[in-house]
C-alpha cells in the first residue's frame, strides 16, 4: 500500500476533517519555508512535461491541472503547494470583509465514494488581508486564480458593491478572476446565476477589476452549479460571450446526493452541504460538453468536479475543458497526486491523434472547433 494510502486509512481519516487539512496544509507550509527543500520537493514532485505546455487566459503555463479554490481559502501556501506540481493555484474563495464562516464540524469525507460535503461558507481573513498577502508574495511566483465571492451578511441588493469591493482590493495581484456565484452554502447565492442578476454583476466587476489593473487586463471568469438546468447553462455561456467573459469554471459543488455508495442514513447525518469528488465527473463532464457546444473556443472552460485520475482529467479536456482543476482527488490521493496526473496525462496525449493539448480540447463535445478533428473513437 503506498505510503499516503496508509497515513490517510490509519491516521487522517480518524481525525476531524477540518483538523487533518489543517494539520496537512500546515506541513506543505512548512516545508516550502525550509531553506532548499521546496526545490527538493519540486524535483520530487513537479517533474517538467513540455508536451503539456499550455497557453490560457493569456498565461503560459507549465501544464493544465491546477488546484481548485477551497484548499488555500487565504494564499498562504501558493508556494508549497506549487512546488507539489500544481501549475496554478486558485485561492479562496475571499470575501470583501472577514468572516468565520459557518459553525463547526462544517467539513466531511464520504470514503467509500471518494467524495467529501463541505458548508464551509467562505471563511476567510478577507480581501484586505488577502491583497496584503499576495502582494508579498516574491517573483517568479507561481500563476494564481483569485475566487471572489458574498459576505454572508450582505443583501442581495447590495451584492454588486460587494463584489466590486474586493475586486478592487484584489484584481491586481490575481493573473485570473474567478466571481463564484454556485457555492450552495450562502444563503441565495446561486440566486447570482441567473443571467438578468448575472449581467450587471460582471459589468461591474469588470469596470473594476480594470480600473484597478489598468496596465493589465485580468483575465474575468465565472463560476456555475452542476446543478443547473440545460438551458440556465445555456443562458450563462451565451452571456458569458455577450459580455466578452473570458472563460467559465464549470462546476462547483452538487446539492444533489444520488447514487452514492455511502449509507443514506449516514448522507443525511452529514446535514446540508456540497458535495464534491468523484460523484460529480459524470455531470461536470456533461456541463463542460454543453458549454463547449454553446461557445467552442471563444471561451476558456476550466474543468473541475470528479476528477481523481488522469483519464477523468483527459475526459475532462476531451468534452471541452483547456485547464483543468482537483480538490477533493488531492484529498485521496495525496502529494504525489498532481505529479501521477501530469504522467498519465502525458501518456495519453502522447498515445493519441492530437499533436498538443489545444487540439484535444472539446473533441468529445459533438459539435465545436476540435469535434470535427476527432477521431471517430473519441466521439
């Protein structure tokens, strides 16, 4: 049984889930702070696959899988966790003022689906806090996604300036902007999805997103449930290339809690939540699929949800996704979880018809750009 495999069966999974990702955050961050051992652990880790090269969102960077926001709510271990293989970290999700979030145990593992539920409700330090942080951080540094989102207390009627808030605080020091409008765990934040909320909040954030990056333009994407329905998908893509969006972050966790292996009684002792893992791959791949069908490459779709092994992030390229995101598979599988996707993915692009990642990207979605250079196979 592989060394993590064992931490995680005899250790980890008798701790509180909260406590562990403490405990093991905590041990990236220290160890990214000990004088040569973040190269050790790079050279360990991070192995270089120039045929994964991809350039996104502007950026060039040293592959497609990235962590997913929710892991480093407040940018205080990019470096560490960069040095894990992640070839781009996305932080919080942060809001315009601190908060604790939602009352605790607020964190849970569903083993047996390789899933977890979270309501965590953004606890974080806040934008002013996390700005600060970012701004320390030294160059070269490692590409970072800044997720924005509601303080629990604002009204809806209020939203927009909230959001602006700490777009301001914050745009200049993201490579990306990611607004979270899915996360089921803020009272009638999803409400935010729907396009005539939706437009005038990207308008806003982008006015000041820009006039806070003025040299810069920040690249601005959104982020959606699973749990929406086709034409809502629909809505949002066709927004999304209105507005000029220059991507979308497709999906952030289910409210939903069918065909799990994990006993419904026990589900439901859990209590509300998202859920994430490898019960969302099927439907994130669906919604990555309708999206690249809707848009094609006029937009960047980051994939997230379900993804565990490097086919689920191969699949996930194919439906329409150019980058691709983990959380809960970086969970289960450990520090070397990002450096086993990077080789598998390689080995798949190097076994198919495709001479780089681009060309794979929505191959499998039936109708696109990359659809009519599939292979018969891969439709």
């Amino acid at each position: 049984m592989p060394a993590y495999q064992l931490l995680f069966d005899k250790v980890l999974r008798r701790v509180d889930a909260e406590r562990a990702h403490h405990l093991a955050f905590g041990l990236i961050r220290a160890a990214a702070r000990v004088p040569g051992a973040r190269g050790a652990v790079r050279t360990a880790y991070a192995p270089s696959h120039p045929s994964l090269r991809v350039h996104a969102l502007g950026l060039d960077l040293p592959g497609p899988l990235g962590l997913a926001a929710g892991f480093d709510k407040n940018a205080v271990g990019v470096t560490g966790l960069a040095a894990l293989g992640f070839d781009f970290v996305e932080i919080g999700t942060v809001t315009a003022r601190p908060q604790p979030g939602n009352p605790a145990p607020r964190l849970f593992r569903l083993p047996a689906d390789r899933a977890l539920v979270n309501r965590m409700g953004f606890n974080n330090d806040g934008s002013a806090a996390v700005a600060a942080r970012l701004a320390r951080l030294r160059t070269p540094r490692p590409v970072v996604g800044v997720n924005i989102g509601k303080n629990k207390s604002v009204p809806e009627s209020e939203a927009v300036a909230d959001y602006v808030t700490t777009t301001r605080r914050l745009a200049r020091h993201a490579d990306y902007l990611v607004v979270n409008v899915s996360s089921p765990n803020t009272p009638g934040l999803r409400d935010l999805q729907a396009a005539d909320r939706l437009r005038p909040l990207l308008a806003a954030v982008r006015e000041a997103a820009d006039r806070s990056s003025p040299v810069r333009r920040v690249p601005l994407l959104v982020k959606i449930a699973p749990d929406l329905a086709d034409e809502d998908i629909d809505a949002v893509a066709d927004l999304a290339v209105e507005t000029g969006l220059d991507g979308i972050v497709a999906t952030n966790t289910t409210t939903g809690r069918a065909g799990l292996a994990t006993g419904a009684a026990a589900v439901e002792a859990l209590g509300a939540g998202g859920l994430s893992g490898a019960p969302l791959k099927e439907r994130s791949r669906a919604v990555l699929r309708r999206l690249y069908a809707r848009a094609g490459d006029r937009l960047t779709l980051i994939g997230v949800g379900g993804i565990e092994t490097a086919d689920d992030a191969w699949q996930h390229i194919l439906a329409g996704a150019t980058l691709v995101q983990g959380y809960s598979g970086f969970v289960y599988g450990g520090p070397g979880w990002a450096r086993d996707l990077h080789r598998g993915i390689a080995e798949r692009l190097a076994a198919s018809p495709y001479r780089s990642l681009a060309e794979a990207v929505g191959a499998s979605a039936g109708t696109g750009p990359a659809a009519d250079r599939a292979p018969e196979e891969s439709r």
